[in-house]
C-alpha cells in the first residue's frame, strides 16, 4: 500500500474512536504543555538574571577577603579582614587595566527621621562607586572625595528610605538630617530608582556615604568587606583579573604556591555560575514533567494493543487481499505518531497560554524556539517506540486466524 493510502486508513481508524484518540492524547498534551511551561520559566528566570546582572555592568570585577570558597567551608574570621587601604592605594596607582575603584564597607541598622523610622543597609564607597554600579543621581548630588578626606557625615538615599521616612518617594529631602545607629546623616543626594532584582531585593531601599564616615563612625574597623571595579572593558576583565591578582600578592607577601587571601570575582563569571545554576534547576523541572510524557505513551500503547485486538478480523481481510505485514506494521505505527503528534500539537499551544499566563502574573518566561521543536521530536519517538510493539503484534498474526476471530 502506498503511504497516502495508510495515512488515510489511519485517519479514518482514528475518527471513529473520538473518545479513546482524545483520552489516549491527553496525557501527551499535559506532558507536553509541563514541559513547555518548565522550560519557559526556567529560561525566562535565567535571562532575567542576566539581565539584572548586566544593569550593575558587565564589566564589573570584585574582590572579597579570603580566599575563594567552595562548598561554603567556614573560613577562620581573620581571613575575612585581609584587604586593607595600602591594598585599595596600589590597585589606583598600578592597575592600568582598571578605569574606577571603590572599597567597600558595609552596615545594617535602624534609619531614624522624626517619628517615622525603616530598616536600611549602608554602604561605605568613594565616588566612583556611582560609575561602577552605574547609578545615577536623580536630585542633589554625590558626595565628594573631599567628604571621603573628612570623614564628613553626608550620604545619598534610595526612594525606598525617601519614601519611609518623609511619606513620599518624590519628597525634596535634599539637606534633611536622618540618623542611622544614632549618628547623624545629612543628605546630599537621591538616587533614581532601580526596584526589585531578580532575588526579590529592593535595590532602592539602600544609604551610600563616604567609606571613611563608615568605617570610623560606624563599624570601628580598618579593612574593608570587599573592594569593588570596573575594567576598561569586557573582555579585558581576565586580563584585568590578573593585574590585580599580581598587586595583592605582592602586597600580602603571598610565596609562589601558597594560596591567596583574598578572591576576584568578574560580573561575568557570576553570570555564568548564575546562567549554570538556572540551567540545573531547569532541567530537573523538566526531567520531572517529562515523566508524565512517558506514562502518556505507556496509554498511546495500551490503547493501540486494544485497537489491535478490536480489529483482528480487519486486519484479517486486509492480509488475505495482499496487505504484507510491512503495510499492517506501518498503519499501526502511523496511527500511534498521529496521536501522539496531535497531542504534542494541543500540548505546545497550551503551554504557550500558560506561560504567556505566568508572565502575565510577573512570573520571568520565554519560551524558546528549540524547546518546541524538541517537544514535537519527543511525541514523534513516543509514538514510534510506543506504538512499535502494537504494530509488530497486527504484523505477525495469521490472515487465516484472524479472520476467523470473533
């Protein structure tokens, strides 16, 4: 028989058992959507935090004390104050391949206007932090490296704290005084607003004042929690990395083949830690809803072995007028592809409408082009592999015997 002939044989088999074709998709089109939707969350959430990553700047390399940590290992406390001002003074003068540098020393605690009060961090950084993080000023001002000189008690605000403390965020605080652990802050500055990030962290709910003020009027200490940089460009960040490297080493006295005391990190290589992590998650989502894929083609083939024995003695009649068992094998099989294709086709664009859904509520999704190809691919093998061994059953039977079934 030719192929336009089975595909037809096949098409008329399946219209004229509605209830069991739709029962026997089923389980493909809930699979399939599963699947869908898995894969749009999971890459949605991980292009949102590229995203999220690249507003701080894709150049951006940071240092932190200690040495780089893997499995969260408990590190002795005095290996976490290791990066000192001498270090800070040496990475400006000799590090050609960094174009801004600010350290970092940060504090938690109570901000105090009046009545009204919030809980905020503090960061301690020079001004070049501003062009680092790529922050912008919306009113006022930034401090000054004359204010990181002085010590002086001056900082600038997120909305968030605008907000708290005087009632709006669009409030002309410029010049009040706030206190934060009792000590007094005048502000000079007001930052634009960034939101959430992709942790849920209200990125405008935050103080920045010269590291100076903050170290000697707030933390009492002489190190810094990390220092934070920019490299000229992207792809000089490895370069970049080990310029800096050579500079503490040097500084911390550190021997050839000792390990270092202190860690850099580029905004790079946390994206692709981030990118390997999202990656990971995604894919247990997605083996865990393909499961239901291999349930739904365990039915596809309970349902074609009953259809196999429904039409024993059609199968008969057609054996004994010249079918071979090669045409019978290929009907079956065609049968259970069609159903299994047919159910991919409902299950792709219902996980369109539910990830277009997700996205509709905030949840990050993208459906990518290849997760549908690969979707249609998967319906295709279950309905061969599923539907083989019905197919082999109505190739092997005896025209004689099968006719003669009742």
């Amino acid at each position: 028989m030719s192929f336009t002939n089975l595909l037809r044989v096949a098409i008329t088999a399946i219209l004229s058992n509605k209830s069991r074709t739709l029962l026997s998709t089923l389980g493909i089109i809930i699979g399939v959507a599963a699947v869908i939707v898995m894969m749009a969350i999971g890459q949605g959430s991980k292009e949102n935090v590229r995203s999220e990553l690249s507003k701080m700047g894709t150049n951006l390399l940071t240092i932190r004390p200690g040495s780089d940590m893997r499995g969260g290992v408990r590190q002795d406390p005095s290996t976490q104050q290791t990066l000192k001002m001498d270090d800070y003074v040496s990475i400006r003068e000799k590090a050609h391949l960094i174009t801004h540098v600010s350290p970092e020393v940060t504090s938690s605690g109570q901000v105090i206007y009046g009545s009204n009060n919030t809980t905020s961090s503090m960061y301690g950084e020079s001004p070049e932090y501003m062009e680092i993080k790529l922050w912008k000023i919306e009113d006022g001002e930034c401090f000054t490296d004359e204010d990181v000189k002085k010590s002086a008690k001056v900082c600038v605000v997120g909305k968030t704290v605008v907000e708290e403390l005087f009632g709006d965020k669009n409030y002309d605080c410029i010049g009040k005084t706030v206190r934060f652990k009792s000590i007094p802050f005048r502000i000079v500055g007001v930052l634009k607003s960034k939101g959430y990030n992709s942790w849920g962290m209200d990125q405008d709910n935050v103080m920045i004042a010269p590291y100076t003020t903050v170290m000697k009027r707030l933390s009492a200490q002489t190190y810094f929690s990390s220092i934070q940089m920019s490299a000229i460009s992207e792809e000089l960040s490895d370069e970049a990395i080990e310029q800096v490297t050579a500079i503490l080493r040097e500084n911390h006295k550190i021997k050839e083949g000792q390990e270092d005391d202190f860690s850099v990190r580029s905004q790079q290589e946390i994206m692709e830690t981030m990118s390997s992590t999202m990656d990971t998650i995604t894919l247990i989502l997605v083996v865990a809803a393909a499961f239901s894929l291999l349930v739904a083609g365990i039915g596809i083939m309970n349902i074609m072995l009953v259809s196999v024995t429904e039409r024993t003695r059609e199968i008969g009649l057609r054996m004994s007028v010249g079918a071979r068992g090669r045409d019978i094998s290929r009907q079956f099989l065609i049968e259970s592809i069609m159903i299994s294709l047919s159910g991919g086709i409902i299950g792709v664009g219902l996980g369109y409408l539910a990830s277009w859904t997700a996205s509709a509520i905030g949840l990050p999704c993208s459906v990518p082009l290849w997760a549908v190809i690969l979707s249609f691919g998967v319906c295709a093998f279950i309905g061969l592999l599923f539907g083989y061994i019905p197919a082999r059953k109505a190739a092997r039977m005896d025209p004689i015997e099968a006719i003669r079934y009742e």
